[in-house]
C-alpha cells in the first residue's frame, strides 16, 4: 500500500499527476519487495511559498553517489524534533524536520561564489552549523529559525578537499564535551603525508592553523582524525605502490603534534579501491571508540579507535548469496548501537556493532532494472527505526519532496529464516550510563552494573575502556539475589582509577600523568547477537582531569572588615589605594623604577571581599583551601608560589635554599621570568614546568643562602618590610601530583603595625644624649666645686 500524505496541498501539484503515478508505480514495485511497515510522500504548499526563492549559486555534490550527513546529538533536543540532516546529491538540500516537508535546494550567495558551487565535503558542528568545503574552499553555514548565514574560513592558504571532526553526544553542559566538535581537519588526500596541505580549527571552522606531518612518513595520505577517546589524533595513510607492510593501510597516532613520528600504529588492513582514494568515515558519537570506514568495495569496522580494523561479518542464509557487498556499496548509517548497509544490488543489510565482531544480515533485496545505480540513501530516525529516503524528480519547481520507506527493524528480524539467535541478556543496567565523570589526581571511582542472563545461555558482561594507557579498571561480579521470574541477578562492580597510579600497567604504558586523558567506559556482553536491539552497551565518558567545578580560595582567620579598620561599604564604594613609585615593577622582575609616578588602584571589593588583616612584623603563612561543588574539601598539602598583582616587591621568605633543605637549585620568580619572551607571572610557573628542589636530578645547589620562594609543605613563610598598605597575591599551585586543575587564587591582605619611622639617626640620638649626660655631670662637678669654694670664702 502506498501512503500519500498532503499536509498542505498547493494549488498547482509540482508534478504532473501523469508523472507522479508514473513514478509512484515504478517505486512500488521495488518498495513492496523492501516489505516498508510504512511509505510517505510528502508536500507542502507552505514550503513552497516561503523558501522558493531560487537566489544564489545551487550547491552541487562532486561524488557521483548520493550521501547523508545526520547530526547525531538527537537526544539534547528536549521536545524530540529530528536531527537536521543535509541530503548531498545532484543537488543539496538540508532538513531540519526530518524530511516532513518539500525543500529547495541550499544556495550559497552569489558573492560569494558566483558562477558554480562544488560540494567536496562537509560536517556537522553544531546543530544549527554546517561546514562545508566549496569549490576547495571551507564555509561556515548558520541556519537558524529561518535565517541563515555563510562565513569563509580564515587561515587556509591552499584547496582543501576534506572535513573531519567528531560529536560528543553526552546529555548537560560539559564544556570539555561540546568542545570537541569544535575540532575540525581540513586537508586534501591522494598526496604522500608530508606534501599534503592540513589545517587545524580549534573554534569550529572559524579560522585555521596549517600542521605538517612528518616527513618520514611514506604513503599516501587518506585522512585524519581525531579519537578523542583515545586522547590521539588519527592519521589513516594508504601504503604506496610496492610496499606491504601487514596490509595495504594502516593509522598512525600522535598526541597532538603532528610534525613527531608516533610509536603508536595500529594494525594493517587491507582497503580496497577501484576508483580514487575517497573513504567515508563515521565515528560513533558517543566515543565507544567505534569508527567505520567505507567505500564502494569495503565496509570495515573498529571497536578501538582504529588499532585493529576488522571487515564486517555477513551472516549468510542461501548458499546463492553473493560475497558482500557485491557489486559494491552505496550507503552506511549508523545509530547508537545499529549499522546498516544498502548495495548497488539494492541489497539490504542490518546488523549490530559489538565490542568484538560486528556482524549484519540481509534483509531483503529490491527487484528493480536499475542495479548498479545509487539512488538512494539510509538514516536511523531512532534505534530499531531505519529510514530509506530517495529523492523524487522535480517538473522545473525550486522544491523537491522525498520519498520515504520506513521499516520497523525487530519485525523485519522476525521474518528471517532461519530464525537468528534470541537476545541472551534480560537486563542491563547502570546508574551511570550516559553520563560524564571526572578522576582527578589519586581519586578513583566506584560504579554498579545489574545483569540478568537469560538461563541457559552462558552470558556474561565484558567490561572496555577505550584509553588503558590513562585509564585502568578493577571490576569483579557476583550473585546478587533473584528476579520475580526466579532467574539469577548478579551485581558487576567496577573501581576506575588512573593508570599511571593504578600498580598494574607498566610505567612505560602508562599515558603523561600531567596531562591525563578522555577514554570512554563501556559494559556490553561478548557475542549478543542482533536481535537485541533494546539491550544497549552502558558507557560513560571519563575524563582523567581537571573537575570544572574544583577550586581554591584563602583561608581568612581575621580580616580588616571584622577587626574594624575598613567598612565593607567603604570599600564597597569605589575606594582607591596608592602604591609609592619605588616599590612596585609594573614587568614583575622586582627592579625600582624610579621614573615612574606613584600607582593607583581602585579595590575590587566583589572580587577581593575584605582584606585578611596581617602585621608587618609577623611572618605570614598563607593557608589555602580546596572546594568542589561549592562544598569545603581539604586544607591544600601541596607546593604554591605566590606573586603580587600589582608587581610590588617590599616583600621577602622566611627561609633559604638550604634552611629549606634543597638538594638541587630551585626554583625562582626571576628565573622563570626571564624564560619568557614577553614575561607574566600569571603563566610562568605552573604546574607543567614545576620542578621541586628535593629532585636530586636538578641543577647543582650553587647558591644556598638564595631565598626559598615556594610556599606550602614546609615552613616558609612570607615577611614584610616596615610599610603599611595593601597587597595582592595570587596564588599558584605548582605541585604536579596533587590535582590535574590549573588551581590559583587571589587575596587581598592589609598590613598593618608599622610606625612611621623618624628623621633622627640613632648614633646621633646615642651621641646626643650621652654628651648631655657628660653636660650634665660636668656641670654638677663645677657646681659642687663653686659651692665649696663659697663657703670657705665665708669662713
């Protein structure tokens, strides 16, 4: 039965009727034999009113074959409309209705590219932006309630042919997470790795920054990509003719620089290619590390980022089956837990993707005189709901409608003979599934899985992560009771810390404990089969990190406001405070500036709060506290420097290098300053170019009587000159084992205490009173000796 749908039927059809049958006929013969659960054909008159307006240059699509491009990240839309989906054929159209509605094709304006605009590639960034390479070109596409606009790319210098990026589909607002298809490749293949042209977007297509490979490289160049769940950038490279290495390509992965050779590559395998170097590539959006890679003879499958790449296995029912994909294929999709394949046979195949074999099924074949020919491509609306669109021919109209053959995936299995293997797993489920979490420095984190086999099957739960290199996992299972139905439940628990700290990976495995990772964790069960299609992997995104809700603030005992020195409305109230001329280096390098005017300050009290009271003559060591989620954690154990904002240096340490008992030169202010072309404390120590003085590995102790300027686990602590005013420090914590958080803070302090100092010297004060004193007994002498003298003139 064919279903036509007319939501609002336009006055003149945009066919003629006689070709509407004509064609409606000639696809039911072949979509009968798809066995659709259900057909539509869609128009609109209102399409047609509002976006018939044929201005710009149409985008057409280089490749032969029709393609789809379907944003992935469904599940953030909260009212549950259709991924945008951009259709890329003779012409390209984007839907953003799930192809509901007729739709002229995508122009680009006229300006921009005026004579004829060639689609080579495009992407998803966002669900409201497109990139798309034009002509060699890359264009920022924005469409958005009925607006839209296009941007050209800054930075790229030579045509490019290829896009790449990736999704992170985890539902909140993780930024790490919605930043990662921000990252976008440009670059051209066909070239060897070092003559290609690649270029790096870290803002979504914004603008670019050329990258060179290594010129050791040989081969030639198929793509690059980024796993970002293996925390290392992809590059697929073709062995050149003659050369056989464990097969015809294979990845190479580097961890960001793509100028170094990487040790890491994965195994050989073979691609097959008849015409070109052109590969599709899918990535699963939610990083279980899934990426296939297709072409018009291969369909291949990996689990693990690329490291092993397998062909897909075909379960086969006739002993008349062709060896898959026959004459070759034209379409891939992918949902979260689903492939499905269409041939130039009009083959279709199913199947689903499994951590160790993925495997398909056919399920039906169209009976059509047109084989060898592509019309048609695939897209998951949801999981167990594949979609079959093909575009319908326009009589001269801007608006083009689809036809659209809808299958119900769990029926069509049950019509398969022989009948497949049933679902062995009853239940699987975890808490944490589809969730982010982050493992700092030392912590670990504790999960639960519920499992319930079905009886006699043998089933069991296998535990991946997609990074071991940063990752490391503790997991055991055991009985946990009984269902209602009487079958066995167990409890899977799993302890995931980082590998480095983990004791059970050598050092040498083990990723850079400074820099940490992502690397995704899944529960699935070995060898499911396809039928379970309600019985999804559990998985959840970990990054070893930086938590985005750690912090670190001072630790106020008494303050300025509760002493009664200052008013918070006073300094709530556009206060200013000076800074003299000659005891502040507005370059940091602690040098006097005795050209330069008195400083003033205004004080950020919203910032800064009231000041922490400190008298100048009292040593002051600062306390620091760690918060996460706005909860108190711990008291900071752990080395921090400390600069004044303002580049005041009336300050000094308690202790030195060798009171500090330093075995090797530490570390200064001056020193790592000066490492700087354009120096800032803010950036020029941290926890990335830390070294501690207790290394026996430093530069040699030539200065022991120098100042110890890192604060924390001893008991330096920091002294004031004889001066009265404000300071503000900001504190950095430099220790690379304590957290993977860039931590700092400031602080206003208030010293207080110092009496003026007077004009008078003290030797000439000494001197002074001691002459009175030789005045004052010499006079008493005289006067005794004329008193004497008097009284015996009396006589």
């Amino acid at each position: 039965m064919v279903l036509i749908r007319a939501l609002l039927m336009p006055c003149s059809w945009p066919i003629s009727l006689a070709k509407l049958w004509l064609w409606l006929w000639l696809a039911r013969g072949s979509i009968d034999s798809w066995s659709c659960n259900e057909e539509r054909l869609l128009y609109s008159g209102l399409s047609f009113s509002t976006q018939d307006k044929g201005s710009g240059t149409v985008l057409n699509f280089s490749h032969p074959e029709p393609f789809l491009l379907q944003y992935p990240c469904n599940e953030d839309d909260p009212w549950g409309h259709p991924s945008p989906a951009l259709y890329l054929g003779e012409k390209i159209f984007l839907s953003t209705n799930g192809f509901r509605t007729s739709i002229p094709p995508l122009t680009i304006p006229n300006e921009l590219e005026p004579s004829s605009a060639l689609v080579s590639a495009a992407a998803f960034v966002k669900r409201t932006k497109l990139a798309m390479v034009i002509n060699g070109r890359v264009y920022s596409y924005y469409f958005k309630a009925g607006e839209e606009e296009w941007i050209l790319a800054q930075g790229i210098d030579s045509l490019v042919t290829e896009l790449s990026n990736t999704h992170c589909c985890y539902p909140g607002q993780d930024l790490a997470c919605k930043d990662i298809s921000m990252k976008i490749f440009a670059y051209e293949i066909g070239h060897s790795p070092s003559k290609s042209h690649i270029f790096l977007s870290e803002n979504g297509g914004y603008s670019f920054t050329p990258v060179k490979l290594s010129p050791e490289l040989p081969g030639v160049l198929l793509g690059v990509y980024n796993f970002v769940s293996l925390s290392q950038t992809g590059v697929l490279i073709r062995h050149s003719d003659g050369e056989r290495k464990g097969g015809e390509a294979y990845f190479i992965y580097t961890n960001g620089n793509l100028s170094q050779t990487s040790s890491h590559i994965s195994m050989g395998f073979h691609l097959k290619f008849t015409r070109g170097h052109d590969i599709h590539r899918i990535q699963h959006p939610h990083l279980w590390g899934f990426t296939i890679l297709w072409n018009n003879d291969t369909l291949l499958v990996s689990s693990n980022n690329g490291l092993l790449v397998e062909p897909v296995t075909v379960l086969e029912f006739s002993r008349n089956s062709h060896p898959f994909p026959g004459n070759g294929l034209c379409h891939v999709a992918i949902s979260k837990t689903e492939i499905a394949a269409l041939t130039r046979d009009h083959q279709l195949f199913y199947g689903s993707l499994d951590m160790v074999s993925t495997s398909m099924v056919q399920n039906g074949k169209r009976n059509t005189s047109q084989k060898g020919i592509c019309n048609a491509v695939l897209m998951f609306n949801k999981v167990g709901m594949l979609t079959l669109l093909s575009l319908v021919p326009s009589n001269g109209t801007q608006a083009y409608t689809f036809w659209k053959c809808i299958f119900k995936v769990q029926s069509m299995l049950t019509e398969l003979w022989p009948y497949l293997q049933k679902c062995p797993v009853e239940i699987l489920r975890g808490q944490f599934h589809n969730k982010i979490y982050y493992i700092d420095m030392h912590q670990k984190l504790n999960l639960n899985v519920t499992f319930v086999p079905k009886p006699g099957t043998g089933a069991f739960p296998i535990v991946t992560v997609s990074n071991p290199h940063v990752l490391g996992f503790q997991a055991k299972i055991t009985e946990d009771g009984y269902t209602y139905d009487g079958h066995t439940k167990y409890s899977l628990y799993i302890q995931l810390l980082q590998q480095y700290f983990s004791g059970m990976a050598d050092p040498h495995f083990s990723g850079s404990f400074l820099s940490g990772g992502m690397a995704t964790l899944t529960v699935d069960v070995l060898n499911k089969g396809v039928c379970c299609i309600d019985i999804h992997p559990l998985s959840a995104l970990v990054n070893i990190g930086c938590p985005p809700t750690k912090y670190i603030k001072f630790f106020k005992n008494t303050t300025a406001c509760s002493k009664g020195l200052f008013e918070q409305g006073t300094l709530q109230n556009s206060f200013t405070y000076t800074i003299d001329h000659d005891i502040y280096d507005p370059h940091f390098l602690a040098t006097p500036q005795l050209d330069q005017s008195d400083l003033k300050v205004p004080y950020d009290y919203y910032k800064l709060e009231c000041p922490l009271l400190q008298y100048y003559d009292t040593p002051w060591l600062p306390v620091l506290e760690l918060w996460e989620n706005n909860a108190f954690v711990e008291y900071v154990s752990a080395d921090f420097v400390m600069f004044e904002v303002n580049g005041m240096y009336n300050y000094d340490y308690l202790l030195t290098a060798a009171e500090a008992n330093c075995v090797s030169q530490p570390q200064n202010w001056m020193a790592m300053m000066q490492k700087q072309d354009s120096p800032n404390p803010h950036t020029a120590w941290n926890r990335m170019n830390y070294v501690s003085c207790k290394n026996h590995d430093g530069p040699k102790l030539v200065s022991p009587s120098a100042k110890y300027q890192i604060l924390g686990q001893n008991k330096n602590k920091i002294i004031f000159s004889h001066y009265n005013g404000f300071y503000v420090f900001k504190a950095i914590v430099v220790d690379p084992l304590y957290s993977y958080c860039e931590l700092s803070a400031i602080v206003s302090v208030c010293v207080t205490g110092a009496l003026p100092k007077s004009n008078i010297h003290a030797w000439t004060t000494l001197t002074a009173f001691l002459i009175i004193i030789l005045l004052a007994v010499f006079m008493g002498y005289i006067l005794h000796k004329l008193s004497q003298k008097k009284k015996i003139s009396q006589r």
